[in-house]
C-alpha cells in the first residue's frame, strides 16, 4: 500500500469528518429554528377549527360583519407565512445536505480513484488506537444517508400540510418532533463502535475529527 496514498486519504477523511462536525452546528441550529415555527402552525390550526365550529351569529360577536369570514382570511394568511418561513428552512438545511455529501463525495472518489494502490487488508485493518478505512467510510455512508432522509422526510411532511385538513397541521408539530429520533438502529452501532474506540485510546479517537463521527442525538 502506498504511504503517500494512505496519507492522503487519511487528510481526506478527516477533511470530511471535519466538515460534518461544522454543518452538524449549523444543521442542529436550523431545526431548533423550525420548533417554534411548527408549534406555531398546530397552534393555527386549533385557531382555524376552533372557528370553523363555532356558530358567530348565536353570539354577541354577531353584530360584526363577515368577522367569521376575516378571522379565516387573517389565519390563512399567518398560516401561509409560517409555511414560508418554513420552507426557507428547508432550503438551508438542504445546503447543509448538500455540503455533506459532497464531501462525502470527493473522499469515495480519491478512494475508488485509489483503489489500485489500496490493498483489501489495509483497508479493513484497525487498531485500539485507529479505526479501519473501511469502519470510517461506511460511518461516512451512514451520515450522508441520515441526512438525506431527515430531509426527504421533513419536507414530505410540510408538503402533506393543507387547510384542508386541519386535523394533519395540527398534529404535525408532535410529527416533526419523532422525526429526531428516526436514525434507525444502524446509528446506534456506530456509537457503540466510536464509544469503544475512544475508550481504548487517547490519542487517535480523541482528535477533533472524530468526536463527531457518529451523529448521535441529532
């Protein structure tokens, strides 16, 4: 196995390891954002139905024209603006999909570009104190993927969100929310793994790029 090689795609998964640390910030602080916002919406939501059901004539609200009628148009409209504001959300956490799986990206292809010069049992060779190449492209793999699915899932679920169903908006604050703890059982191993890993060393597994290897309570 080539050492130039081999260093260099180490400096290439700690680059990607590095990036995912900095866009985790930046991802965890766009959805903390987006929490108010939801509740907001459900809180439309009981508004709009809470109007729907009510009879305005049978009260002394009646001796106002078309209120019924300008409480829904002004709730319509609060509701049209958190969706909006949510939607820009979504299109900064896309950016931050976006910056981790091209740098996932880029270290696959120095990788594949390499393979000639990377024999199998280096590859999947580790240590107490290093993780294989083979353990970090795969934690590689599952990031990218995590993210990719919290994103699909989080914009299919404002899609699924009408006037027309109220009773959706309103629950889809507490939807939002399960969303977090979606990762799937494939997470958990990969904490458990870099769990062991920095209790066998201090050196390696203690470097800044990857203490946030494993994207754990994201």
């Amino acid at each position: 196995m080539s050492s130039a090689v081999l260093l260099s795609l180490h400096q290439q998964l700690k680059k990607c390891f590095e990036t995912l640390k900095a866009n985790k910030s930046v991802w965890d602080s766009e959805l903390a954002e987006c929490e108010p916002l939801m509740s907001s919406l459900g809180n439309l939501a009981v508004q709009l139905k809470a109007l729907k059901n009510v009879q305005i004539a049978n009260t002394p609200l009646a001796n106002f024209p078309s209120l019924q009628e300008r409480l829904h148009y002004k709730l319509s409209l609060a509701v049209d603006a958190v969706l909006g504001k949510l939607a820009e959300k979504m299109d900064a956490v896309q950016r931050v999909r976006d910056a981790i799986s091209q740098q996932v990206s880029a270290v696959f292809q120095f990788y594949e570009k390499n393979t000639d010069t990377l024999d199998i049992a280096g590859c999947v060779s580790r240590s107490a104190i290093c993780p294989s190449i083979s353990d970090m492209l795969e934690w590689l793999q599952d990031a990218a993927r995590y993210y990719r699915l919290q994103l699909v899932q989080r914009r299919n679920l404002l899609q699924s969100l009408t006037p027309s169903d109220l009773t959706l908006m309103e629950t889809a604050p507490k939807r939002w929310e399960s969303l977090h703890s979606a990762s799937g059982e494939r997470e958990l191993q990969v904490v458990r793994t870099k769990n062991r890993c920095e209790q066998r060393s201090r050196t390696f597994c203690d470097s800044p790029f990857l203490s946030q290897i494993a994207i754990k309570n994201i």
